[in-house]
C-alpha cells in the first residue's frame, strides 16, 4: 500500500493557481486571450470536458478581485509593468487645472439650505393681505333648490322658454327654402 500512496501524482493546482501559470508560461508582451490559455491548460493538465465554462467563470472572478487585467480581449496580471492602469466604471473625471501661484482659494460653501440661527429674535407672522378683487377664493357654492320641483317655481317661468337638454336636433333641408327679397 505505502507503494501505492508513494507512485501517485501530485493533486493539480487550484484553477485560479493554473490560470496564472498559464499566463506566465505563454508569456505574451499583450497578455493571453481565453483560447490560448485553454489550449495552454489542457497541454499541461488532465482538464475534464467542458472546462472552458470553469475557465470563463474563473477568469471574470479574478479580474473582478484585481488579480488580472482585462485589456483589449486578453488577460495580463494586475502587477505587470505593461499591464495598463486600472480604470473605474463611468466617464473619467475631466483634468484638473492648476491655479497659478499665489492665488488662495476661499472656502467653498456647503450644500443645502443654511441652518437658522437659535439665537436670532422670533420673526413676526406676515400680515393676510385682502386680495384686490373681493371675490372669495375656489368654486362658488351651490344654489339652493327652488321650492315647487321642476317648473314650480315662478322664477324660473318668467326667465322665458325653457330649452330641452342635450344637442339641438338637425334641421331639415326640405325645411328650409329660399326666400328672394327685392328692394
């Protein structure tokens, strides 16, 4: 049994471990793209089928830890000298320019409404102003109802004839005729 233990190989390395190797091993002044380090990878170790979607997984995971750099389609290690500086999501911010010297800046204010101050003596209330018109404010209230029901009262009989609801009917063309006048 001791003979056994002593002729296996050595376990693989972990993913990420093989990952870097590989990248190291190739050896790109541009770094690896993901073929070439699967082809890499599958050289050099036993890779079981259907690595690649392992590869993909591990390859985001590190760059998103900052472990390597994503740069036009290849990978690099993030402490390589060509690797290029990391940039965060968004525009960059615009350039700053230098102020010539001896111009002192003043102290920016801050944000938002200034507090009141606790010691400042109690403001009196604004006076209501009338408004110019006399009119009170909104919509005005409703009529009482006329006693009598509907055309009981003699108010509304003497207002004059009194005009069914609704749209007025067409008028006839046959109705209408033509009427000369002569001076």
């Amino acid at each position: 049994m001791a003979t056994e233990e002593v002729n296996k190989p050595p376990p693989p390395p972990s993913y990420p471990q093989m990952i870097i190797n590989a990248i190291e091993a190739l050896n790109e002044k541009n770094g690896s793209n993901k073929t070439s380090i699967c082809k890499y990878l599958e050289s050099k170790y036993d890779m079981p089928a259907g690595h690649t979607g392992l590869l993909s997984h591990y390859l985001y995971r590190m760059k998103e830890d900052g472990e390597l750099i994503f740069w036009k389609n290849n990978y690099m290690k993030a402490d390589d000298p060509n690797a290029p500086p990391r940039r965060g999501r968004g525009r960059p911010p615009k350039p700053k320019v230098p102020l010539p010297p001896g111009v002192v800046l003043s102290p920016s204010r801050p944000r938002g409404r200034p507090p009141k101050d606790p010691n400042a003596p109690p403001r009196s209330p604004k006076p209501k102003m009338p408004s110019g018109t006399g009119k009170p404010r909104g919509r005005p209230r409703k009529m009482a109802r006329p006693e009598g029901g509907i055309g009981g009262s003699s108010a509304t009989m003497m207002a004059g004839p009194v005009r069914p609801r609704g749209r007025p009917p067409k008028v006839n063309a046959s109705a209408l005729t033509e009427v000369s006048v002569e001076h």
